[in-house]
C-alpha cells in the first residue's frame, strides 16, 4: 500500500477496493457515512446518485428516480420481513435481494456481487 493510500480517506478506500473489485463499476455498501464524508444532502439521496449511475452505466432500464423508488420499498419490504423474523435490522443483501425480486429491469441483478454480506 502506497503512503498516500494510509490516510484511511474514505477516497484512499475506494481506490484500494477498486483494485481488488475492477469488474465492478457500481459499488453499493451499508456504512454509516457520516463517519466517513457525506456529500449529499439526506442519506435517502444515495439512491437517486446510484440509479443515475446505474443507469449510465446500463446495469438498469427504469429511470433513476423510479430506481430511487425501488430501492426505498425494497428497504421497507425487507426490514418488515426482518422485523417479522424477529429481528431489529435488515442485511444489505436482504434488501437487494428484495429490489432484484421488485425491480421491473431486475437483469442488473446479475452484476450485484457474490459478496454481499449475509450475517
């Protein structure tokens, strides 16, 4: 790791990420980014910036506001799933295993990484 990659910047760890994951042009993680740097208004913003990418990019065919739309029912599905179950959180993954099912141009689906956290 070059010096200028240990600041532990929240763009140092994206770079360092985007070495080990090149086949990934869209990253979507669960942090707590006001920890790190937080560069839009409200947190639920996030999911208007990563439909619009999305949709450059082609990973999806609905507009970026009606993705924005998914994902925050997708959330909201997930957690009344997890909420059921007993549980007080949901995982990323549950969520976006709810916006693939939810998701009219779900064939980005195929481009959400075998990674995604389960416990």
């Amino acid at each position: 790791m070059k010096d200028s990659e240990k600041t532990g910047t929240a763009d140092s760890a994206l770079a360092a990420l985007r070495r080990e994951e090149p086949a990934y042009s869209l990253l979507s993680c669960d942090i707590f980014d006001t920890a790190l740097r937080r560069v839009l208004a409200r947190p639920e913003d996030i999911f208007l910036a990563a439909g619009t990418r999305a949709f450059a990019e082609g990973l999806i065919a609905c507009s970026p506001g009606a993705f924005a739309v998914y994902r925050q029912t997708a959330e909201r599905r997930a957690r009344a799933v997890a909420e059921s179950c007993g549980h007080d959180e949901v995982r990323i993954a549950e969520i976006y295993a709810e916006l693939c099912r939810s998701c009219p141009s779900a064939r980005w689906c195929s481009h959400v990484s075998p990674h995604a956290p389960t416990a």
